[in-house]
C-alpha cells in the first residue's frame, strides 16, 4: 500500500487518483501519522457472491491445532488472580 504526505499528495494529487482507479490503495499521512485511506470506489449494494461449501464436513471433524506448550499452568494463574482480588 502506498504512502502520501499531504503536501506530496496536493502537488501530484491526479498521478494518485490513477493508481486507486487501477485498485491500488493509498495511505494519507500527516507527518508520519496514517490520517486516512483512499481506496477505489465501489457501488454500494453491489451484491456478495455466496457459494456453496466445497465438502459436507461437519464441525466435529474439523481437527484442532495442538495444545500451546508455554509451561505455564492456566488453572494455577487463574486461581492465582481470583485469590488476589479478594
């Protein structure tokens, strides 16, 4: 995604224009702080393509990601801040 401070953006302000017609969005900044995006126009109420799911799996089939190895115990730090708000 492309950056343009103001100034920048108000001198070459069509040379943008063309790059967010062809899709391409662009950042405005403020010094170095993002203030706002212009993106290509898009009608509202274009309608969202709904299509079908690709197989009949069901939730229960869907495998989980393996447990997180942190070597903290979660049950002895939540019992932990439970006595501490007492």
């Amino acid at each position: 995604m492309k950056h343009a401070k103001i100034a920048e953006l108000k001198a070459r302000l069509s040379e943008y224009l063309r790059d967010v017609r062809k899709g391409h969005p662009l950042v405005v900044m403020d010094r170095n702080t993002p203030i706002a995006r212009v993106v290509p126009y898009a009608p509202e109420g274009e309608a969202l393509t709904v299509r079908r799911p690709l197989g009949k799996t069901s939730l229960q089939r869907v495998p989980l990601p393996p447990a997180l190895e942190t070597g903290v115990d979660a049950v002895e730090l939540l019992l932990e801040d439970r006595r501490a708000e007492r």
